[in-house]
C-alpha cells in the first residue's frame, strides 16, 4: 500500500464523493502550491511514473501498482517523460486533463462494485459537477468562471468584497488594501453575506464559509482559502502583494 493510501472502500454516494474530493484537493494541491517539488519528482530519467492522490488530501509521485489487476484504477503512465519536451504550463495542463479522468474512473469504479443504480451515478455525477475540474484550476478557467459568476450575480458583491483584500471574512475588521466603501451595501436588497456565499474559492471551487479565512490576489482578483494556498492569518500581514500560485507559476518560465 503506497504513503498516504488508506484501507477503506466508500459504499455510499456520500462516502464516495469525500473520497473524490480528499482525492481532488490532493491533486490540485500537486498541480499548484506544491508545483516545484511535484516538478522535481517528475525526472524524466527515472521509469513510468504515476501521480496519485489519496482521499487523505496527500499527494504522491510513485511507480504504477504491480498487481494485475489492480486494485484500482491506475491513474495516467510516464507523466514524467512529457516533462521537459514541453511548455510547464501544457505539461501540467495535460497531467491534469488525465487526472480528473482518473477521478472519474476511481468515483464510478466504486459506484460500480457496490450497485449504484440509476440515480445514486446520477446523484453522484452532479455533486462531482458541481466542482470545477483539475484542468479548470490549473488552466485558470475556474477563476474566470467563478469571477464572471461573482460579477454577474450583483455588481454590489464586487464593492463589498474590495473592502479588504486580506480579511477575516464575515467579520467587520479590514486587514490591509482597504478601499472604499460602497456607497449603499444594501441597494439591492442583499446583505453581505448573501453576496459572499456566491464567492467559490479559485483553488478548491467551495464556496465561502464565515468562518474561514480567506485572501485575495492582487492580480487576478479571485479569492481563496488561505488553508488552500498555504496562507495564515498571521503571515498576510507581512504580505505587500498577494499572487495566487497560479499568477505565480505563468511569471516563471522553463528552458
């Protein structure tokens, strides 16, 4: 059993959709925050490489299983070998198109052994779609989804959230980058907090909760959970410009 696997088997639509997700948060953590050392794990001088992610939300970059059959589905072989013969950006736009099949493949492999019926895959599809893909985060097209959803719900959502751009969200305290207020919050009939419960974090699609800390980049716009992109609190403070992993990996180019 490989680090960070755990010996259990979902039964339930529920059970296996907190599978996918602790599998999905694994991936895209692979893909964005931890970038750097998944690139280095990815030597194209070593053999057929998989990269797996496991319910536990830990990642890892590893040999294909032996046994045959395995005891699941295995997600996409020799990752590693495409690494320098392309773009960074392609190269990790193509791991992730193959790894939100693999999520699929693992979701329905379940469905499948334990009898899902008609409605339970049904059921199981639409929690599954209700997040963006892996390719969606790491291509940036769920932050322009989310972006355009935030905008086209109430124009006032937009003003309310550029209070601050690093706070506590759901409290009244401003942190820094404060801007101006809007002239009337309640113009359209909306509170805060229903405004902000549109807001889907550009990392893990969730939406926003009050009692999480959240930041926004200074670049792009689109806001995340600080547990997502590894900020606190504490260390926002010392941050004179925030970049999201993403606005930070197009920065940096590769020979």
């Amino acid at each position: 059993m490989m680090d960070g696997a755990q010996q259990y088997n979902p039964r339930t639509v529920e059970e296996v959709f907190r599978d996918f997700k602790g599998r999905r948060a694994a991936l895209v953590k692979a893909l964005t925050t931890d970038v750097e050392e998944f690139y280095q794990q990815c030597d194209p001088e070593k053999e057929n490489l998989c990269l797996y992610g496991f319910p536990s939300e830990s990642w890892e970059v590893n040999l294909p299983a032996e046994e045959v059959p395995p005891e699941l589905p295995e997600p996409a072989l020799g990752i590693n070998f495409a690494r320098d013969g392309m773009q960074e950006k392609d190269w990790l736009s193509l791991v992730a198109v193959h790894s939100d099949a693999w999520l699929l493949s693992v979701a329905f492999y379940f469905g499948a052994r334990f009898g899902f019926d008609r409605a339970d895959r049904r059921r199981l599809f639409n929690m599954i779609n209700d997040l963006p893909t892996i390719f969606e985060v790491v291509s940036g097209t769920a932050k322009k989804q989310s972006k355009d959803k935030s905008s086209m719900s109430n124009h006032s959502s937009t003003k309310s959230k550029s209070n601050s751009k690093v706070a506590q969200r759901g409290s009244e305290s401003q942190i820094k980058y404060s801007r101006p207020q809007p002239k009337d919050e309640d113009e359209d009939g909306l509170d805060e907090d229903d405004e902000q419960g549109e807001t889907l974090c550009g990392a893990c699609g969730e939406n926003y909760a009050s009692d999480e800390f959240w930041i926004c980049c200074d670049i792009c716009e689109i806001w995340f959970h600080g547990k997502c992109v590894k900020i606190t609190p504490a260390r926002a403070e010392h941050i004179k410009q925030y970049k999201c992993p993403s606005c930070t990996s197009s920065k940096r180019t590769r020979p």
